[in-house]
C-alpha cells in the first residue's frame, strides 16, 4: 500500500474517533443536579471510587475501586485535600460557577466537578492552554460507603 493512502486511512480513522468522542462528550452532563450546593467542601468529603463512564447509562469500568479510593477531606469550607491513591496529596481552592464546582489548584489545570446524584459527580478536566472543559473525557466519581 502506498503511504500516501496509508496517511488518507489513518486520517478518516482518526477523524472517525475525534467525531465519536464528540458525540460522547455531548451525552456526559455538563451542569449540576439541583440539591448539592457547588463550592462546597462538605459535598466531596469522604471516599471515592473512580470510574470511566461508557454511554449514556454511566454504568463504567473501574479506575480505582471502594477497596483502594481517593480520600477527599475539607481543610476550609470553600478547599479540599484530595489524597491519591499512591498517597500524594493535593490541596484545591473551590468555587462555584454555572452549576459546577471548580477545583483549583496551585499549579496545574483546574478541575470542573458536575454534581449527578448526591453520591456521584463527573470530574472534567480545563486545558491550561486554552481554558476549556474537556468534555470528552470525564472521570465519574462515586461515593463509597453508601447502602
């Protein structure tokens, strides 16, 4: 096969996952459920299992598990310490804007939290070069310890 096809079959196979992840990205929620107050550090104390979402059910595969979660602990009312799975901790600034929390950090991209249910919420992250969501590629949050 001659490269320059290779390069136009490659381009329409990319092209192809780019417009697919586009149409996920419009099924993830983009603002909060009423309920939850954003900006809040009391709504994300506790721990966490990390999923990814597959369709519009979010019914998702694993990240890490109940078993070995996230930690979220308040420091302030408006900041959170969220403590990795590996240990390492990093603290962030919230604030609310248009039906999200952001979770600002000292020096990396910012994170917007959509609140699903009271025990769930879609993490996106924000491009440090340009400032916008990455809608098409949440991580779900959901609450462990809850009957």
């Amino acid at each position: 096969m001659k490269k320059t096809n290779m390069i136009i079959i490659l381009s329409g196979f990319m092209a192809a996952i780019a417009a697919n992840n586009m149409v996920l990205a419009n099924e993830y929620p983009r603002t909060g459920i009423g309920g939850v107050t954003n900006g809040v550090a009391s709504s994300f104390v506790g721990e966490w299992s990390i999923h990814y979402p597959e369709g519009s059910t979010y019914s998702a595969s694993g990240v890490t598990s109940c078993e070995d979660p996230v930690r979220i602990e308040s420091t302030e009312p408006s900041s959170i310490v969220y403590q990795a799975v590996n240990g390492d901790k990093v603290e962030f600034i919230l604030s609310s804007f248009m039906d999200r929390t952001v979770w600002m950090p000292a020096m990396t991209e910012s994170t917007l939290a959509v609140w699903t249910t009271k025990d769930e919420f879609f993490a996106y992250q924000v491009d440090l070069r340009t400032g916008k969501a990455k809608w098409e590629a949440p991580l779900v949050y959901r609450r462990c310890d809850v009957q």
